[in-house]
C-alpha cells in the first residue's frame, strides 16, 4: 500500500530519477486526458500530484494567458517539474499536501493524472479541495481501473512472488487502484461536494521498456525495479530469492516483446466533475 507521505520518501525520490521513463509510460494516456481536458474553461489551473510536471507543462505551454500551479509531496519530483518549466512566467510549483494546502486564488480548472489515488482519507481530501476551489469549477482526473483490467500489474506480482494471495481490500485503500471501484468514486466525489461525477473507461499501451532485444527486457527491468509494487518487493528479498525473482520476471517481460517495445494492454478511468 502507498500513501500520501511515501511520495515525500523513497517513492517520490524513485519516480523523479525515472521521470523520463514514467511519462513514457503513461504517454497515450496523457495525450487522451489532455484532449478530455482541452474544451474546458481555466484561467487558474491546479495539477495535484502533479509529479515532474508534464501535465503542468503542456497547459502552461497550450494556455499562456493561464496560470497554472503543480501542487505535489515529493520536493526531488518538483526539482525535476521546475527545471522542465524554466522562467515560464504563467507556471509554478509548489511543495504542499493537497488535502492540507490553501491556494491565494482559487483554481477554476483542477486536472491530475494518477495523483489523487492516495489521500489516506479522500473524502476529507476532496471536500478541502472542492472548499477552495472557485464556483462551477471543473475536476478531471485519470487513475486505474480495476487490478483485472491491468494485466501488467498481477503478472509482474505473480512473477516477483508467486506464493503471494492476490487480492484487493475491499473499499478504498491509498494506493494505484485505490479508485478502481467507480461506484466508490462516485460516491467520494459527491459526498465531497462535487456533481456531475462521470466515469470515461479509456484503454492504452502501457510502455515498460524499449530497446533492441534484450535491451528492451532490461529497460523494462530496470524501471520495474525503481517504479511500482514490484520495487519494494524486489528490495526487500533476499539476494537469492530476488535473483530468481528478476528471472522470472525477465521471462515475462520477453513473453510480452513485441519487436523493440514492451507494453501491456492498461486501463483507466477518466473521472470529471463539477463543483456543486
């Protein structure tokens, strides 16, 4: 499980040095989101979570006359966000718990991808969040579907530890799928103040590893070992168990090669709502 304060820590610390590789990751869904976006008024945009910053960076980039301020826990990903960004004059970044957090003025278009998925308590989180942001303001935001529909996440778990029960707790727990339920979603938003809660299912290549070969295989490796639930699992094996471990997960990564990419198939909700 992944909270809010572990991107403080060793997490965010691993997702700004893999920053490059991540946003490769998520880039069909980025490209999806932004255009689900792209209609919607904001003259004061908030990314929450806004990790190194590339969603940031686009609307600052799309909407100069916009200011557009990223909000994350993590100081390594915002040093990597701020340096993406350079003097942009419309863009800033600032260090903050969004459930915590008050802005000066109030943001009139709130946009995450995969950020709000670990508040240890979301329906507190987003009431603060609905309580500071302007009248009528649009929320849209993207996080996982169900463990099913994202083959990449049993199979690197089957992998790392066969002999482990897999399972998801029922209700909401903070972490990747931690809004898997849209039924669950829904019921968090409203409770929260916000309506017209819609869920989108949107479908997209999970990019893991690219390269010639074998060189795909270790990239993908390379990142698994940094980034996600097989990380931690990895670390906290011994060297033995870990060096089978890592082969075994080799054997799933070629299985899923095609040509110089590794990719699964991966799903998404992409949530909207207005405050009410």
């Amino acid at each position: 499980m992944t909270s809010n304060r572990d991107w403080e820590g060793r997490v965010g610390h691993a997702w700004a040095a893999e920053w490059l590789r991540t946003d490769r990751s998520f880039g069909e869904l980025t490209q999806t989101l932004l255009a689900r976006i792209a209609p919607l008024a904001g003259a004061r945009i908030l990314d929450i979570g806004c990790g190194a910053g590339e969603l940031s960076l686009a609307f600052a980039q799309a909407r100069p006359d916009a200011q557009v301020t990223g909000l994350d826990l993590s100081p390594e990903l915002l040093d990597a966000a701020s340096a993406r960004g350079g003097d942009r004059a419309n863009l800033s970044f600032v260090q903050a718990d969004a459930s915590e957090w008050r802005p000066d003025e109030a943001p009139d278009l709130l946009v995450s991808r995969h950020g709000v998925m670990f508040f240890d308590d979301p329906r507190t989180a987003f009431a603060h969040i609905a309580g500071f942001a302007a009248p009528g303001a649009n929320l849209v935001f993207s996080c996982f579907r169900a463990p099913a529909h994202n083959r990449w996440a049993g199979e690197v778990a089957q992998a790392v530890a066969p002999d482990a029960t897999q399972g998801s707790p029922d209700g909401y727990a903070p972490g990747p799928f931690g809004f898997a339920d849209p039924a669950l979603v829904e019921d968090i938003l409203t409770s929260a103040g916000w309506r017209d809660v819609s869920l989108t299912p949107v479908d997209y290549a999970y990019v893991a590893g690219v390269g010639k070969g074998e060189a795909a295989v270790e990239d993908a490796l390379s990142l698994l070992r940094r980034i996600g639930p097989a990380a931690r699992a990895l670390r906290e094996l011994p060297e033995a168990e870990r060096t089978a471990a890592e082969s075994r997960l080799r054997t799933v990564l070629e299985a899923r090669r095609e040509g110089s990419q590794i990719a699964w198939p991966a799903a998404a909700w992409i949530v909207s709502a207005r405050k009410g």
